[in-house]
C-alpha cells in the first residue's frame, strides 16, 4: 500500500510513503519557470509522477483542499489559482482511476503539528516533517540551503493520510486536547 501526500501548490511538493520503512519520496511540485509573467504547473511531468505512483498496488491520494481567501488577502488572484491545482489534481485523479480524499489544512495540521510550538505554521511544518522523516532531505534542490515548507507538507499530509487509513486519527476534540 502506498499513501500520497499533495501540497497543491506551486510551491507545493508530491510525498509517497510505503509500508514498511525507508520507502519514502518527496518530489518538489513540478514547474515549467517563466522569466516573463508567471511560472506554471508541469502538467506533463505531474502526470508521470502520479502515473507513476499509480502502477503501485493500493495507492491512496490526500490532496490538501485549498482554502478560499477574502479580497483584501489577494483572494480572487490566489482563489483562481488554488481552484485550477484542485481541478488538475482531481482531474488526474479520477481520470487514473485513484482513491483519493481532500483533507483541509487545519485537519491535517491538528495531528500533524502535535508536540511543536510556535505561531509561524510553515516552521512548525518543517520541524514536524524532520522529527518524523530525519533521513528525508526537505531541500528542493542541490543548491538549495533551507529546508523547503512544501516538501514537508506533502510528508506529513501523506502520513496523516496513512495515520487515517491505519485508523490511528484522533478527532479535532482530541487533537486540540
């Protein structure tokens, strides 16, 4: 069984965890670079990656549900944006035939951010994912420098996913407790 974890993003990443240890793969969220106006998905290559993942036996998607923003927070622009990842990973999704599920950030994060302090929740992300997957490079790239925030997310994303599967989830009441 594999469990995949989606940071929709463009800074986002694409995690698989396995069962048994040591068969974990982060991928940075692939993206043909502009240097005129903005950057886009690599739908292509994002296909191969789930494609990919597909040919596995038992593979289950959480994808995180993008979550609409007010006016004032640059929400049309960045609601637009968040809705067409949605509709391309769950187009892709259906169309490969994959159990998949939506899971809102604060759901995940409830589970996930147990134990780490702080206000800043792409920090806690990254310091979570690290104590969980010590041996799993958080950096985008080789030349990267700083752990990535994407990357993490889709880590703990996916073992939320796995954690639900294993029916090992508490609900909101107890995550908060």
């Amino acid at each position: 069984m594999i469990v995949v974890g989606v940071d929709p993003g463009k800074g986002g990443a694409i995690a698989a965890l396995g069962w048994r240890p040591g068969s974990t793969v982060v991928y940075p969220m692939p993206i043909v670079r502009s240097t005129k106006g903005r950057d886009e998905y690599d739908e292509a290559e994002i296909a191969r990656l789930i494609w990919g993942l597909a040919g596995q036996m038992g593979v289950t998607v959480f994808l995180e549900k993008g979550q609409p923003l007010p006016p004032k927070m640059g929400g049309s622009a960045a609601n637009f944006q968040r809705g067409y990842a949605r509709g391309l990973f769950v187009g892709m999704l259906h169309a490969f035939v994959l159990s998949h599920e939506l899971v809102a950030p604060r759901v995940w994060q409830a589970t996930m951010h147990a134990g780490t302090s702080g206000e800043d929740l792409k920090q806690r992300s990254i310091i979570a994912a690290q104590r969980l997957f010590p041996g799993v490079s958080l950096l985008r790239s080789e030349r990267s420098r700083k752990p990535d925030d994407g990357m993490a997310e889709a880590l703990l994303i996916a073992e939320w996913g796995r954690r639900k599967l294993a029916g090992r989830i508490p609900t909101l009441e107890e995550a908060r407790a």
